[in-house]
C-alpha cells in the first residue's frame, strides 16, 4: 500500500462511516459537530509555544523531547523519529489502517495527518519522553506509533494545550506494542482550550509478563471523544488504566475504554473518576472483554463520579463480554451529588464553602491524582485539575507552581507522612 | 458579667424540619468557662438544638433568636459561627472517604486560628492528644471518620475540639456506643481541655453514665422540644430515681 492509496481509505472511511456505530453505544455517545472536521485555520500557537514551554520548565521542571505545533514537529529524542506521511513504509500504513477498522474518527486523524511520530525502544533499554501538543487555530492531527521491545521500559508523558479560543481541534492516535518483561507508563493530560475538539484515540497491547500503567487526565477542550483498548496479550501480562475526567460549563466528554484480557493470568485495571459541574455532561464507558482461554485472568472496571451541581449530567455505562468460565471479574459503577450532610459537618470546623467543596473533590479524586507515577507530571496533572476547580479556566498554561495550589508531601520529608500529599485550599 | 468571656444566649428559640416543628420556645444562656448538662430522653430535640446552633441548612429558625455577645448569629454561616468559637461534637459524625483526618484537621485549624500555628507544632500537638485519647494504630492517615469504630469516632471528635479550642462547644453525646473504659478516657480528656482553655461546655446525654466522671454545674432537662427544669445536681439524681417520667406533668 502507498500513502496515496491509504489517504484515499481513509477519506472514504471518514466519509462513510457514522460517529457511532457500535449498537450498544448508539444512544449514548457525544457528537462533535461537524463544523469541527472542516476547520482550517492559518494560525500556529505561535508565541504561546514558548511562553508554556518556558512556564512548564520553570515553574514544573517539565522539558518536552518533542514538540508538536500545529504542523511542526521536532524531536530532540533519540528514541522518536518523525516520519513523512507521504514517504511512510507500507508496515506503518497498515498498522494505522488495521487498528481502527471503521473508524470515522481514526479515518479523519489519519486522512489530515501530514506527519507521524514513530518511538522505538530496543531490547533492554529505557526511554523517557515528554511531548507537548499545541494547537492553534490550525488543528493538529497526529499519529504516535510507539514500540518497546522484550525488557524495555518507557515513560511516555503527553501535554495537550492550546492557546486559542476560537473552534479548533486535535486529534491524536496512539498506538502501542509491548513486546515480553517490558514496562510501560503512559500519562497524558489533555488540557485544550474551551472551544477545541478532542479527539484521543488509544491502542495498546501488552506482551508477556509485561506491565502497562497508564493516565489520562481529561480537563480541557469543548468536546472530548476518546476511545481506547488495552489488549494483554501475553500471558501474566498486566495493566492499570487510571481515568480522571473533570468537566465545568458547557464541557462534553465521552470516554470510552475496553480492557480485553486475551491470555492466561492476565490482570486489567480501570479506575474512571469524573467530577463533573455547571452544564457539562460526560459518558464513562468502561467495557471488559475476557476472550475465550484467558483463564485464571482478573478484570476490574468501576466507574463513579461525583456532581457538584444538578444540572452536570452523568452517564455510566458499563459493558462486558465474559467468554471463559475461570476468571475473576467485576464491574462498578456510582454516582452520588455533593453530600449536603458532609459538607455541614466540614463548615461546621471552620473551613469556609468553597475550601469545604474543594476538599470533598480531593477526597474524591485525590487518591486517583496521586497513582500518576511521574512527580513532574502529577504535579501539572493536580495544578491544572485544581486550578480549573477554583476558576473553572479551561486549557490555560498553568502559570502557578504545583506547590501554590498543591502540596506535594514526599515520604523523604519531615511531615511523616502524616499530612499526605493534597490539596492545598487555601 | 465578665466582660471577656463569650456568651451564648438562646431566647425563646422555635426550630422547624421539614414543616415539623421540633423546637418549641427554648431558652437557655451558656458563658464560657460554664459546664451544662442537657439531659432528655430520645427524640427530644437535643441533637436538632445542636444543629440548629451550628446552622444546619434543614433547620428552619421560625420565632425567637440565638445571640453571641449581644449579636444574634441566625444570618451567620454555619463557618463563620464554627470561627466565633463554637464547636459542635456530633453524635453521628459523617464518614468522609479520601479526606485525611490529620489534612482535615489542620485545614480546619489553618481557617481557625490562621498562620498562628505551625505544621510541626500541629503535629505534635495531634499526636500527644492522639496518645491520651488511646488511639490505637495510626488514625492520622486514615480517611475522616471513614471506618472508624463508634468509639473512635467519638475520641475523634474530641480531637478535634482538643486542637480547634472552641469557646463554647456542644458535646452531643459523646458517651452514645462507647464501653465504660472508652467513657472514661472520653469524659477525663474533655474535662482536661475545657479546663486547659476555659471551654463552656453544653453536654448533651440522655444517659447519666458519663456522669461520673463529669460534673456539671447547671443540669437542664429537655422534653418535647422544652426545656422542663433547671438547676443543678439534684436534677441529675432525679432522673436518675425517677426517669424522665417525673418531669412530665
Ligand atoms: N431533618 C429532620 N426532618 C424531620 N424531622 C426531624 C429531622 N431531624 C430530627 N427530626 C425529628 O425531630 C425529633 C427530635 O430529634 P432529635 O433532635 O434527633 O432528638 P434527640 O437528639 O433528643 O434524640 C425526632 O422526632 C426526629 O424524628
Ligand atoms: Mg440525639
């Protein structure tokens, strides 16, 4: 196949196939505007790319290996090498092709993508990345094609930011192979502006005795569609997928993630936390699919949410399709609004309202904060969540240090542990 | 009269939950530094007399008035009286899953009393007071009242009095689900920190177990949303010979 023949597969795909074509999603998804595909703005972030690179190293100690900027991209990263769209091999095509099979969304992200970013981790090594995505007006479409050979590890840190606020989008795929007794942790903290379009598609597979911990940090854009599958392939092969999902005003967000468990002794983990206000509406998807021999093979999926306001709108909506009798598999899912009883008995102590409603956020979603694995991202991941809930900023360059709004509490100091690490209300 | 001690005064106060009244013209002055007892048999109202002094949004103030020093608190925030100097024990005290006690409490004890005390000096106070109260295990870790005992929940709230220093607080039976070892640790560290910070205490029971480690100097009895007698000790052995039934007219 060349690039011709697969840009003309996806334009046809993208064309012909509906937003939602699976049935059992088919009442319950959120639908981005057409508007949104057809964009084409002239704008770079321009500026803005360097003040939020200079803020996320001075104030975060966060460097970015590679830097996405509407169609540029460059990478420092002996790991990541850009690829040329137009001059890609057939392999990387089919892989872009075959991941996705009818999707409209996968068809879009691939028919405008004029580059790709190809990460390669060879046997025994280890590979840390950080990237930033800025979009401007001009949308970015990207396609991030990672590869960690038998004992490799990477730590893989995506930050989505944008500086306009006029109708934009991005729109990513991310596609991983982890061969066997390798490592992997993805984090991605997607933190677009109010009016741009988000698409996040994800597709991991995980070899044998290999570990995948993976973080998504939903907190911008106007409507967030993610998509994603996690495959343990391997035998023993292991995976945490740690989903946290704020939305303020007019936010719409549907996040959708399958865990399939395809081999034996395999363990999947989805945690989806959603805290959701104002008029925002978010749809939490988990689905566990155990295949057929998996046996002996654990799978966890709870979804819950908490609403600060009764106008937010949550929609859970957990699936599963069990084909092995020898396994051990469960399924949550709850909602509960701003309890008015805890938050007397909290006032009733002194803390004002708002500081009372902040710390109940931070019991909810706290533990979910500190499971990301990364110092450096954990702390822009809990500045940005708890600076949008104190003024519901969306997608702004977080210009505080993490230590303003949060307190980091490391095991090495003094506080022995007692005062673990938290928000900061104040 | 002393001028520096703060007063709470409750004239003739009506509360109403749901359009049921269940306050009925009460009336009752604590100073600090006064130990009261306000004793009454189930489903009197004392715990709704608590809550509706701390503010709870459910309770309606439908006649009369409550007053700090001379200024009436029913348009104040249930965070703004908790910063005059009034505490309430609860009897029931929610369970907050994910909040840490020991964040929890010096949060609070930050919008108390400001940048006066710092993290190390609250932490050594947490853990002294800890020790008297005979936690067991680390409770500073664990989430706020999240699986906690009965009994811890209750030295839990006496912990929180014992940092927050409240200028009158309302223990609302502090007793209710403890054994007689745990009473008595709850009643000997309360008596120590009222007496430490000259606290005016309201204790709330309707069981005058706790009673013999505690010595009230004022004893109201409430019945049916009234206060029925005042007075002092001979109250206290008046119910106990007789119940509530004598009080009843
Ligand atoms: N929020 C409420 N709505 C309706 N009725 C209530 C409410 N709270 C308390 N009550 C009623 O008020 C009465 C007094 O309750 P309470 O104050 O808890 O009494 P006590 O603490 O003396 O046992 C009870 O009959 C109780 O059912
Ligand atoms: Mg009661």
């Amino acid at each position: 196949m060349d690039y011709n023949e697969f840009k003309r597969e996806s334009e046809r795909q993208f064309a012909e196939q509906p937003q939602e074509g699976r049935d059992m999603y088919k009442r319950n998804f959120i639908k981005i505007p057409e508007e949104y595909f057809t964009l084409n703005g002239k704008s770079k972030s321009g500026q803005h790319a360097d003040m939020v690179i200079k803020a996320l190293k001075d104030n975060f100690g966060i460097y970015f290996d590679v830097i996405i900027d509407g169609k540029d991209i460059l990478s420092t990263s002996r790991f990541a090498k850009i690829v040329d769209m137009a001059d890609a091999d057939s392999g990387l095509l089919k892989i872009l092709l075959e991941k996705y099979p009818n999707n409209k969304f996968a068809a879009l992200i691939n028919s405008k993508s004029q580059k790709a970013v190809v990460i390669t981790v060879k046997k025994g090594e280890s590979a840390k990345i950080n990237a930033l995505v800025l979009n401007g007006e001009d949308p970015v479409y990207v396609q991030f094609v990672v590869n960690v050979e038998d004992e490799g590890n990477i730590e893989f840190f995506q930050f989505f930011c944008s500086g306009v606020k006029e109708k934009s989008a991005t729109g990513i795929i991310n596609i991983a192979d982890i061969g066997r007794n390798a490592n992997a942790n993805f984090i991605a903290v997607h933190n677009e502006g109010s009016e741009t379009a988000v698409m996040n598609l994800h597709h991991t597979e995980i070899g044998e005795c290999s570990r995948l911990s993976q973080h998504f940090v939903f907190t911008g854009g106007s409507h967030v569609k993610s998509m994603g599958k996690v495959k343990l392939r391997g035998q023993l092969s292991e995976s945490e997928t740690n989903e946290i999902v704020e939305a303020v005003l007019d936010q719409k967000m549907d996040v959708n993630t399958e865990i399939v468990n395809a081999s034996k002794g395999s363990a999947g983990i989805l945690e989806s936390k959603a805290v959701l206000s104002d008029n925002s509406v978010c749809m939490l998807k988990g689905f566990a699919t155990i295949e057929e021999g998996a046996t002996g093979s654990r799978s966890l999926v709870k979804e819950s949410s908490l609403l600060m306001d009764n106008t937010a709108r949550i929609e859970s909506i957990p699936g599963m399709a069990i084909r092995e009798d020898d396994v051990k598999a469960t399924h949550s899912a709850s909602t509960a609004p701003i309890d008015e009883e805890n938050l007397f008995y909290l006032l009733s102590r002194g803390v004002d309202r708002n500081s009372a409603m902040k710390l109940m956020v931070d019991g909810f979603i706290g533990g979910s904060v500190l499971k990301i694995g990364d110092d450096e991202a954990r702390g822009l991941a809990a500045s940005i969540i708890y600076e949008k809930l104190k003024n519901k900023s969306i997608g702004l360059t977080p210009e505080n240090k993490a230590d303003t709004v949060y307190e980091v509490v490391r095991a090495d100091e003094k506080a022995e542990d007692m005062l673990r690490e938290h928000y900061k209300y104040r | 009269m002393n001028g520096e001690n703060m007063k709470l005064e409750i004239r003739n106060l009506h509360v109403s939950a749901e359009g049921k009244e269940i306050i009925k013209g009460l009336s009752l002055d604590i100073n600090e530094g006064e130990f009261h007892v306000l004793m009454g048999p189930n489903g009197s109202g004392k715990t709704t007399l608590g809550k509706a002094i701390m503010g709870h949004p459910k309770l309606k103030i439908t006649e009369g008035d409550m007053l700090v020093d001379g200024k009436s608190i029913l348009n104040m925030k249930t965070d703004d009286r908790a910063k005059l100097g009034i505490f309430l024990l609860f009897q029931n005290p929610i369970e907050v899953d994910g909040i840490g006690f020991a964040n929890f409490l010096h949060s609070a004890n930050g919008a108390m009393h400001g940048n006066t005390v710092t993290t190390s000096d609250f932490l050594k106070e947490f853990k002294e007071t800890s020790e008297k109260l005979k936690f067991s295990g680390n409770m500073a870790q664990r989430s706020l009242n999240a699986g906690f005992s009965g009994g811890e929940k209750k030295k839990g709230e006496v912990l929180q009095m014992a940092i927050l220093k409240p200028k009158i607080a309302i223990l609302d039976e502090p007793d209710s689900g403890l054994d007689v070892d745990a009473i008595k640790i709850v009643a000997e560290n309360v008596n120590e920190i009222a007496k430490r910070n000259n606290t005016g205490i309201l204790l709330i029971t309707h069981y005058s177990r706790i009673l013999n480690y505690m010595k009230p100097v004022f004893t109201h009895v409430m019945i049916n949303g009234r206060i029925v007698a005042n007075g002092g000790a001979e109250i206290i052995k008046a119910v106990e010979s007789h119940g509530y039934e004598a009080f009843t007219k």
